[in-house]
C-alpha cells in the first residue's frame, strides 16, 4: 500500500528512480573528469569552495604583469604636471609636503627644490590620456588601456615595496600573486607551469630581483614560479643528458615515484606528493617548452611590431612576446621583471634610454592579444613599486635632475581582462605629490586583480601557523570604477 502511494504520488517507480540517478552519476562523472578538484572538498580546511573553482563568473582567464622594477617616475610617463615647470627651482610647500617622510638620501637636504619633467606630454586617444612624449607606442593604445594615477603603498624603500606588491606584505616567506593564483585557479595547460618568470635588465640604474618574489612561500612548492632564462636551454636541465633518452628518462621517473610515494607511506609528509608532481611536470615540460620558445615561426609582422630585440633572447621584447606565447598556451600567471628604473640622478638620460627599452614591445603585446581575440580574456598590467618625488634629489641643473622614492602617489596601467578602456582613474594634486580624488592602495589593486580572475579575495585563504591568510590580509578592496 505504501508502495502504491509513492508511485502515484510522485509519478515515479524504480526504472524512473534508478534511470534518473544514472543521468545524475554520469554528470558527476564528467564533472570530476573536467575539474579534477571538484569532489576533494576545501583543501583549506574550510566550507569554502573547492579550489580550481571560482567564486563567480570571471573577467579574466590569465594575467601578464610588466614589473618596472626600480620605480619609473610618474612625471616622466602618465601624471602631467606643467606646474611644477613653471615652478623650478623652487621649495616645495610645507602645507603640501606636510611633514611626511623622507628617505635617508634626501634627509639631509637642506632644500627640496621642485623640478618638471623634461619631456612634452601628448594627448592621446578618444578620452585624451596624457602620455609622456618617450612612450609614444604606449600612446597609440590609449584607448585600449586605464590608467591609474592614484596608486599608493606604505613601503618607501624598493625590497619591501616591490615585495609588498608581489606578496601582499613588505617581508619575505609570502605566496607571490601568481603562487595565490595557482593555487586557486591551477593550470589551464597541465604540460607547462601555471606561473612562470621571465627576468630583462635595461641599461639604467638597476635593482636586485630575487627569488622570493615568485616564491610559493608556505604553500605548497608546485606553486612556485618557474623562471625562464636567456641561454640556450630556457629551463635549466630541460634536455636529458648524453646516453639518456625519453624511454629512459620515463622508466627512471616511474621508479623514482614508486620510491617517494614508499615514503609518503611511511612519512605522510605531503611535500613528497609535491615533489613526484614536480617531476612529471617537467617530463613534461621537455616537449612543451621548446615549442612554446621558438620564435623562429613567428611571421615577419610580428617580428616588426615588437622590434627586432624580440629575436635576441632575455630582453624585454623577447620576454614580451614569449609572455604572450605562453598566455595563449594557456600559461595562467606570466611575471616579467625589467631592471632599470631607479633614476635618483642623470634622470633625463636614463629614462628616455629605458622608456625606449620597453615602450615598442608593451605596446606591441596589447596590440598583438587584440588581434588575437585574446585581449578580453587576458589581464595585462604595467607598473613599477612606488613613485618618484616631485623635488629633485642632489644637484639640480636646467637638463639634469634625479627624484627620490615617493610612496604617496603613482602611476600604472592596465588593459584587456574585464578593465574599462580609454580611461584615466583618480587624481593627484598640482604638484603631484598628494592624492586628491579616488586612491587606490595596492592592497586594492591585488584584490581587483583576484576579482577579475574570477575571485573572492577575502575567501581565497590558506590556513597556516594558527590563522588564515590571504593575498590582502585583512585590506583591500574591489576598485569597481575600472571594472567594464
């Protein structure tokens, strides 16, 4: 009798219920086949969702980021201050400076005499972005990028800064952002490394880059960046050496994984997991890496529009347009450092000379994801760690001059992955030393960023010695002006 009500009162008897439940496994199946992670439940230790999914809909698929590592001034590039060419020479204002900090190399200076930029400024595009007269390429994409004028940071000496941007906090041992991203996102190619590195060196004054940078920190060591070089082998150790071939290297893999994961059995330390998928990563690696390196198929177009460097390994038009070959091989966070930018004197000189360093090759690669149809799905951005002081640092002539660090204001771009284009976000004052309308911490930035890869920065968390962290600790927030 209770059988019978059940199956007239519902509709539905044991072929329905059982046809149906197959229908649900076999989704649950594919499920698990498309998202490996989906059924691991949160690898934090939370209610969180698992990790390879996102929160929400993204922006974004996968980010490339041009450090300008050494600060470039703001005054030389994209915040235009004509005033402060009418007042050179003169002492910045005590009701501006506000008795705000200094660094140890301008303590001493008994004046802080105001000083303009050199260079004309140009405006460009449908909005009228002003654009300094040495970065005319950039220029030309004027409607393809915003440009925030408003950045600003705690750190005023360059480590700390560049690690704040990089980690979220000013001292080491911190998952860099593309470890964060790794490891939420994982990798859309499993032959290559969701977060790679490709370091150039300009001819200006130049500051150190470590490892630390692209450091997974106190997540696991897959996440790590992996750092590409400019000799011959792109990744130390690719190729097998002499008398080893891919049969052998695949039977040495094999037995080496039975060895680890024996002592797995025994430790239960999870690192050795890591470190087996290390391996078979960059097993590999050894086909895929030098497919994606050889430019030597690269039409004559492309060549041209990033500058013939892009053929000469290790310089920035190379890295850039390796950048892009690995975002489009579907390569999730792609980091290039460029050494160069710290101008405290001979400014004019040495930022003209790295400004056309890199100036042809960034705009190149926006140009290039556009063409591509990959720009919408591919967040670029431009920038360096701090800004450079209105005043000139040392001994002010009428063509030569340096600027000190300046924490409170500078300037970056971004473009493609969901940000408005043709837009300028925030102001600085006249003298372009204060922020006047819409700052933007870089605390905001790192979460902007996360929110447009389709994160929810204050639920991407990783528990360890007791708390949980997150790329912005306990800051930041969405800049949803930028956002299309």
């Amino acid at each position: 009798m209770e059988k019978e009500f059940f199956e007239n009162r519902l509709n539905i008897n044991r072929r329905h219920f059982l046809g149906k439940t197959a229908l649900g496994l076999g989704s649950a199946a594919l499920g698990s086949l498309l998202l490996p992670d989906l059924f691991k439940g949160g690898q934090n230790d939370s209610d969180e969702l698992p990790l390879g999914i996102k929160h929400f809909a993204s922006k974004a698929k996968r980010i490339i980021m041009l450090t300008q590592n050494g600060a470039p001034s703001q005054l030389e590039s994209f915040d235009y201050k004509p005033l402060l060419n009418k007042m050179f020479n003169e002492d910045l204002p005590d009701s501006i400076r506000k008795g705000q900090r200094v660094t140890g190399m301008t303590s001493n200076q008994e004046r802080f005499p105001l000083v303009g930029s050199k260079f004309k400024f140009q405006q460009y595009g449908k909005a009228g972005t002003w654009v300094s007269e040495i970065f005319p390429h950039i220029g030309e994409i004027a409607d393809d990028i915003c440009v925030i004028k408003t950045m600003h940071t705690e750190a005023i000496n360059h480590d700390p800064a560049l690690t704040f941007i990089q980690t979220g906090a000013q001292q080491g041992n911190r998952p860099s952002m593309g470890a964060w991203m790794s490891y939420g996102l994982g990798s859309e190619n499993q032959n290559l490394p969701a977060y790679c590195v490709l370091l150039s060196r300009g001819k200006g004054n130049g500051q150190g880059v470590y490892s630390k940078l692209w450091s997974n920190g106190f997540l696991d060591s897959i996440h790590q960046g992996v750092q590409f070089s400019a000799s011959e082998d792109p990744i130390l150790y690719l190729n097998n050496p002499d008398g080893i071939d891919m049969k052998s290297r695949r039977t040495m893999l094999d037995h080496l994984a039975a060895l680890n994961e024996q002592g797995y059995q025994e430790f239960g330390d999870p690192e050795i997991h890591t470190k087996i998928k290390q391996y078979e990563m960059a097993y590999r690696m050894q086909t895929a890496v030098p497919e994606v390196t050889d430019m030597s198929k690269e039409p004559d177009h492309i060549i041209k529009m990033y500058g013939s460097d892009c053929m000469i390994p290790g310089t920035y038009a190379a890295n850039c347009l390796l950048a892009r070959k690995l975002s489009e091989s579907g390569v999730r966070f792609v980091q290039l450092y460029h050494q160069g930018w710290d101008q405290h004197g001979n400014l004019p000189n040495e930022m003209a000379i790295q400004a056309k360093d890199v100036d042809q090759a960034s705009a190149a690669l926006i140009k290039d994801l556009k063409q591509r149809g990959l720009l919408d799905e591919t967040l670029v951005i431009w920038g360096g760690e701090f800004g450079r002081t209105n005043y000139c640092q040392g001994k002010l002539t009428e063509d030569n001059y340096g600027r000190d660090h300046h924490p409170r204001c500078f300037s970056i771009w971004m473009a493609g992955g969901g940000v408005k284009s043709g837009i300028t976000h925030g102001e600085t004052d006249e003298f372009g030393y204060n922020i006047i309308k819409d700052p933007v911490h870089v605390h905001d930035l790192q979460a902007t960023i996360l929110h447009l890869m389709g994160i929810n920065h204050e639920k991407l968390t990783y528990k360890y010695l007791g708390r949980r962290f997150r790329l912005t600790d306990v800051h930041g927030h969405v800049v949803n002006d930028i956002i299309a």
